[in-house]
C-alpha cells in the first residue's frame, strides 16, 4: 500500500504561458472529477492527492517540470511530522537529540533539514500533516510522540525550560539586524564568560574590532558561531557551519564544538563537508527524499554506518533504497590518463604585490587530461593565482609563454540578471556538440531549472549554473574557484565524479581550488599547497604527487586520514585514537590501506 505525494512548484507553474496541459490531460479529470484544477486564488495548479491515482502524466506535460509525485509507502502517512500547505514540502520523522553528544544531519538540500532544526528548537510548531487546522500545538505533538525520548523533550520546550542557541545557515541576515562590531556582537549574547576564549580559539582577535558588515564571509561565519557558543544553552544548533571558512578554521570550529560535547551539552549540526562531519560526529541521521517535495529522516546510526549509508542510497535497517545508484571511491592515488603527456600550459615563478600583501608561486605545468587541485588557508593567493593564470590579472614577474583558451569560474557569483537559465546556457554554449552538452546538463541535474531567471536561484543552484557555463565553452583549460560552496554532499560528489571522467574522455585540463578535502582527494591528480601568512604573504608549490601533498598539507591540519574499508573514501581519524596515533608516528597520515 501505497499514499499519494503531490507537490507543486508553485515558482515554476505559469499557467498564463502553458496551455494547462496537466488539468487536460489528467485522467482521472477526463473520468469526471476534479483531480486536478486552476486554484483561481493563487493562479496555480491544485492538485487533489486523494483522487490522484499516480499516474506521473501531469509530470510528463508539465512544460515547466513544476510537479511532482511520488508514492511513498502507506505506514509513513502516520509519521508525517510536518506540511507547510496543500501541495506543499511535507516532512517525516524527527531525529533524536543526544546529551553530551554531537548528532550530524546529512542529507541533499531541500529534503528538510533547516525545518528539523526548526521544531526541535521550538521555533516551529509542527502540524502533524494537519495543514488546514491551525489549532495543532505543542499537547498534540507531545501526545503523539508517548513514549518516546522527544515526549519529554517537547514538554520541555512547551514549559520553556529548555535553552536553545541556533548558529543559522543564512549568516549575512545578520548584517540586518545588529550594527556594531564584532566584539559588541559576541559580548552581547555571553552568557558563559567565555567572549575572549572563542575570540582567540577562533582567529577573530583582529576581526572583531571591526563592524560586522566589513569583515569577510568565513569571518562572519565564525563570528556567528562564537555568539551561539557564547550562550547558556541545552541545546546548540549548528547549520552548515564551514562555510566560508578554509579547512584550517573548520578544523578549529569542529574542535571547539566538541568542547561543547565534552562539557555535556547536545549538539546537532547540519553539514555537507563530510570530512568535518567525520571528524566532529558522534552519530548520524540521514535524511533522505526528493528536493523541495519531501523528506524522511532515518533513525540514528554511528558516524561511519550513517555516511556510508548515505553514499550507499540504501537504508539495510529499513529495507529502504532512497537512490538508484551508489557513490563509489577508487582507491588510486593518482590518475596517469594523460593523453601522451601533452603539456597544456607552463607557467613560470609568478609573483605580485600589493600594498599589504605578496604572493609567489612555483613554476608548474599542466598536462592533458590532468586536474590540479589547489588548497591552501584563505588569503593566501590562491585565488590570485588563478586569476594570473587566466589572465584576468597581470603578474609582476613571470610572463605566460603559452596561449590557450581557458574558461573561468570565479569565487563569488552574481545573480543580479533577469534572464532564464535555458537561455543563458543557450547563449553562452560555444561550439559544445549536443552530447557534450547533454552530458553537462544532466549531470548537474539543471532541467528543473531551465525556466526559473538567475536572480531568484539559492547559491547551490546559482554554483551548479556556473559550473556548467564554464564547462560549456569550447576551451582547452577549465579554472574552478571553490566550485562546492552552497552544494550538497551529493552534488559535490557527482560534479567531482563527471568532472574527472569529462576532462579525461575529452582531453581537457583542469585546475581546481577548494577547501572541500573529500573533493580534492576524489577530482584531483596533482595538487599545489598554498602556506604562509594569511593577508601578508603566501607561497604556492610546484603541483605534487596527490600522495605527497596530501600528507605533508595534514601534518600541517594535525589531523590523519584512513580509507574506509567499505566505501574507500577518505576518512578523518578521530583526534587521539589509536589510528591517529599510529598514523601519526609513522608519518604515513593518508591512507594505510
């Protein structure tokens, strides 16, 4: 048995510009009932789950790809936590938070996770599926979780005797509401007298003297942090707290977050750079579903079963199969499917200065077929590397020797047009042929997007744009700057899969800067290190063996790395454990198997 989920778009359904094939060509419409109708309130589709017998047509003819359905099995009706309105986003489960423990939620965007935060820290009342009845409150969720650890924690939080601190994904909404420096910010909420221990521990000393709209995104993520941590509270919330920030400061917010287990608080963090979810987690929920439809969160797994089963897309505790294809690591260090070793471009020692900064680099090459991965602390050069390579800064000293054509996707993004998607890719494709192209556009998944204008996408759907522009020029060198920033641990790794297997069929070259390691250990063949002294100077190596850079950049993070034996991708030893030690004494800190 089955029940019905219907979902509609209500961003992408135009009924003014479609000739409202999904009501003409429904069947159960041409049987006489009303399955689906024009809701002349809103303008939009209306779709009837009751009458819906399931048939995905409406699906087919959408011209828009506006709808959705999906049949879900009968017994997770009666777990139905929240919906936000007909034909809406609906959630199932809740997980289960953990005293003196760090719970990660991980899953795709839009399958629920910032609406689980929102319950559990009582911001949102959830309705139990009951949409149209407003008078659901906090004794109805208490009563229909009896029994149950979250009984008790709900009678908590409808008594206000629990303290929650939320560090929210959206940090820059900050910047509306509070106006003055980052010290007055951290201050403000201390309610533990640790303002100066998180200002050191987190690299903020010169950051907070300034007001928060003039300090960088990765400053403002940590400077959030530090305010949630700053508070007496049961509970703290994380969302997608490495944004912005290089692996060194994730690896100090993971560190300083696990303080907070230690001291017996509970911690739930919502995360996508599975390396930090490694190495900060005690447990796992996953949450799994179809994107902005809906999402179901499993019930609690370790650390390592929890990734694992997400990379799986198989849930073996509930026979469930939420993907029809698993994600799986090779175990190589390096790729050596160079097309005859052509080299595509050398560059010589590059140097520039500007008032308060240096930065040089190593001569290098890059081969056909060859992806280099650049990592490396924030203000170090990275980026201005990149855009020496690319020619769209020019060099003190070092001269390119060799021109090619290169295709550049910058750091920051804008969306400040009003054009469609489809004909932006339209207008940027240069001499792509069509397989090319529908290699491109499927992998990023995009046709959803076709018809929704670049000014209203999130950040991972604006990233996997961009990417794709990139790719869809005729060009011998494709320059990635941070192409996983806004994206889900699924879109990371597909993206780094087509892109390894697309540079290497086609004879392109790559160069890639991230601060993701998973994804620079899965794309990458070489890799240049970038060290030094962020915003005074910074060094750039010559690209070396992926084995060698690795090891030498996780001697500097003071962290160790082991394949998992299942899935074969790169794991982060806990701080201290056994392997760690070993690891660590032996000097081999990538990988012993």
């Amino acid at each position: 048995m089955t029940h019905r989920v219907a979902v509609l778009d209500k961003d992408l359904c135009q009924p003014k510009k479609c000739g409202l094939e999904c009501i003409k060509y429904c069947p159960v419409n041409k049987s006489g009932s009303d399955c689906i109708l024009l809701n002349n309130d809103i303008k939009k589709a209306q779709i009837d789950e009751n009458l819906c017998n399931g048939c995905g047509i409406c699906v087919k003819v959408c011209p828009f790809d506006a709808i959705t359905i999906v049949n879900l099995a009968n017994e997770l009706s009666s777990h139905k936590i929240h919906q936000y309105g007909q034909n809406s986003f609906r959630l199932y489960k809740l997980p289960t938070l953990k005293k003196g423990s760090v719970v990660g939620l991980l899953g795709r965007n839009g399958t629920g996770k910032s609406t689980v935060i929102n319950i559990l820290s009582g911001k949102l009342v959830p309705n139990l599926g009951n949409y149209n009845n407003e008078e659901v409150g906090w004794q109805d969720v208490i009563k229909y979780y009896k029994g149950t650890e979250l009984k008790t924690y709900f009678e908590k939080i409808q008594e206000k005797q629990v303290k929650v601190s939320i560090k929210p994904q959206q940090v820059y909404n900050l910047l509306k509401t509070f106006n003055g420096t980052g010290k007055e910010l951290i201050e403000k909420y201390d309610e533990r007298g640790i303002s100066n221990y998180l200002i050191n521990k987190l690299d903020l000393k010169k950051s907070v003297e300034f007001n928060v709209d003039k300090i960088s995104g990765g400053e403002l993520q940590r400077l959030v942090i530090a305010a949630s941590m700053a508070k007496d509270a049961d509970f703290y919330f994380f969302d997608e707290p490495s944004s912005y920030n290089d692996i060194y400061q994730r690896t100090k917010i993971s560190r300083i977050i696990r303080e907070l287990a230690v001291a017996g608080k509970s911690i739930m963090i919502v995360e996508h750079d599975v390396t930090l979810l490694d190495y900060i987690s005690d447990y796992i929920d996953v949450i799994y579903g179809e994107p902005g439809s809906y999402g179901i969160v499993s019930g609690t797994l370790s650390t390592k079963v929890g990734v694992n089963v997400f990379l799986d897309g198989y849930l073996p505790n509930e026979n469930v199969r939420f993907r029809d294809r698993k994600f799986v690591f090779e175990q190589t260090l390096t790729s050596n499917e160079f097309h005859n070793d052509e080299i595509v471009m050398e560059y010589p020692n590059l140097t520039k200065k500007y008032k308060n900064f240096s930065v040089n680099v190593e001569k290098g090459q890059i081969r056909r077929g060859e992806i280099i991965g650049i990592i490396g602390a924030n203000a170090l050069g990275k980026t201005t590397m990149l855009r020496m390579i690319t020619g769209k800064i020019k060099p003190d000293h070092g001269e390119m020797n060799k021109k090619i054509s290169i295709a550049y996707k910058p750091q920051y993004l804008t969306n400040d047009v009003d054009i469609d998607v489809i004909t932006l890719l339209e207008k940027i494709n240069r001499g792509v042929d069509d397989i090319e192209e529908k290699q491109i556009l499927e992998s990023l998944r995009l046709k959803k997007l076709y018809n929704k204008s670049i000014k209203n996408l999130s950040g991972g759907e604006l990233q996997k744009v961009a990417i794709a522009i990139t790719i869809l020029q005729k060009t011998d060198l494709f320059a990635l700057d941070e192409p996983s920033a806004f994206l889900d641990i699924e879109d990371r790794i597909t993206i780094s899969k087509f892109l390894q297997k697309f540079v290497k069929d086609y004879g392109k070259s790559a160069i890639i800067i991230d601060h993701d390691l998973q994804l620079i250990d899965l794309i990458s063949d070489s890799i240049i290190i970038f060290d030094g002294i962020p915003n005074v100077v910074g060094h750039g190596t010559i690209p070396l063996t992926k084995n060698g850079a690795m090891n030498r950049f996780l001697k500097l993070l003071d962290i160790s790395f082991r394949r998992d034996e299942k899935s074969k991708r790169p794991r982060v030893n806990k701080p201290n454990s056994r392997l760690d030690k070993q690891q660590k004494k032996c000097g081999n800190l990538y990988y012993t198997n």
